[in-house]
C-alpha cells in the first residue's frame, strides 16, 4: 500500500493536473474582463469538481488500505467527502479575474491567484475524506498531518507525529499547501498526541493574540531554513 508520503505524492499530481487544466482554460478565454471573468466563473467550477471527485476518491482507497494494514478489528465503510463550495470557489474564481480589471490587464497574476484557489480546492476533499471517515471509524483514534515541505507553520502542526484526537480539530491549510492528513488507528504505531499550540494552530479562528503567540513560538523553536 502508499505510504502518506507516496499518497501524498499522488495527490500532488492529481492538484497539478487541475491547475494546469484551470490555466488552459484561461489562456482561451478571449474578449473584455468581463467577458474573461464569466468564461472562468462557467468552466472553472466544474474543473474543479471533476478533480475533486479524484481527490476524494484516492483519499478513500488511501484510507482503507491504512485500515486494513493496521488490521482494524470493526467493519467500516469508508465514503467520500467532496462538499458542495460553489459559491466559495466562484468567489476565489473572481478574485482571481480582478488583475484583469486593473490597467496592466495582468494575466501572469491571473494565472497565479488561479493556481492557489484551484490548489486548494482540489486538495480539500483529500483531507476531508479523511478526516470525515475518522470520526466515523470506532478503530482510529485520530489523525496525523503528513508534511510536503519546510513551510514552519506546517512542520510545527506535523511535528513529533503529532496525532490529532480532538474530534474538533481542524486541518489548517494555507496556499499552495500540499500537506496531508492520514488516519491513525487502535493498535497500531503513532507519535504522541497533539500539544497545546497545535491544537491552538489548527483552530478554524484565532484571535489577533493566539496568532501573535503563535508566531511568535514558530520564531523561536522553527527557525526559517535555506538553501
């Protein structure tokens, strides 16, 4: 079976391939901004749902393979979670269009905001699947996040092997994120459960004051890393 990390490799490949798609599909539109904006806000949407529906379902067979390995000892049907964000995606498709509008008609920057919103977008049934079928599952205690890169703030939430067992925890993802998470079971080997600030960082909403201390930990125990 894929280990998170190979999943996690996969799931890259299936964000790229929607990012890529998204791109095209601007680089075909023609006319004035307006015009542009509309030919993204009637293609994007369902681009986006196409992909998402790969998400959801590589996170799916991910998870019951993770199931299987750790030998969970209850029956379970795992199901997947592509939630429905029209609204929220065709407000991130026009604020990506806005460069359009300005006096440059900048399409480089088009093209940039649409990777983050469409990234994103796509990623998030991956880890909704996940997590939706943790709380569900009677055999996993939680999850953990597999990290992609050296972004602090993601190493901070992955750090230790941190295992998320508070059913309300979030998965924080910032733009162009390509961590994962992936389900930790009854039995098997895991890290030791979240800490404090962990669980302050994967909040949904922090105040002004949580986010300073968090930065200001990130600073301190997570220095930047170069070259």
């Amino acid at each position: 079976m894929a280990t998170p990390s190979e999943s996690r490799a996969d799931l890259q490949l299936v964000t790229a391939a929607a990012v890529e798609d998204a791109q095209a599909v601007f680089a075909s539109t023609s006319g004035t901004p307006e015009a542009r904006r509309l030919q993204l806000l009637d293609t994007v949407p369902s681009l986006i749902g196409y992909y998402s529906d790969g998400s959801a379902a590589l996170a799916a067979d991910f998870y019951e393979e993770s199931r299987e390995l750790a030998r969970a000892r209850t029956s379970f049907q795992v199901t997947v979670t592509v939630a429905d964000r029209v609204v929220k995606i065709r407000r991130g498709i026009a604020w990506a269009a806005e460069p359009l509008f300005g006096a440059t008609h900048d399409g480089d920057d088009v093209d940039g905001r649409l990777a983050q919103v469409v990234q994103l977008e796509t990623a998030r049934p991956y880890r909704d699947t996940i997590l939706d079928n943790r709380k569900r599952d009677p055999d996993s205690i939680g999850w953990a996040r597999s990290a992609a890169g050296g972004c602090k703030f993601c190493r901070m939430l992955a750090d230790r092997g941190a295992v998320y067992r508070e059913r309300s925890a979030n998965f924080a993802a910032h733009p162009h994120c390509h961590c994962t998470a992936y389900p930790v079971f009854k039995g098997g080997e895991h890290g030791p459960e979240a800490n404090a600030v962990q669980y302050l960082a994967s909040k949904r909403s922090r105040t002004p004051a949580q986010r300073a201390y968090i930065r200001a930990y990130l600073n301190e125990n997570y220095p930047d890393t170069h070259g």
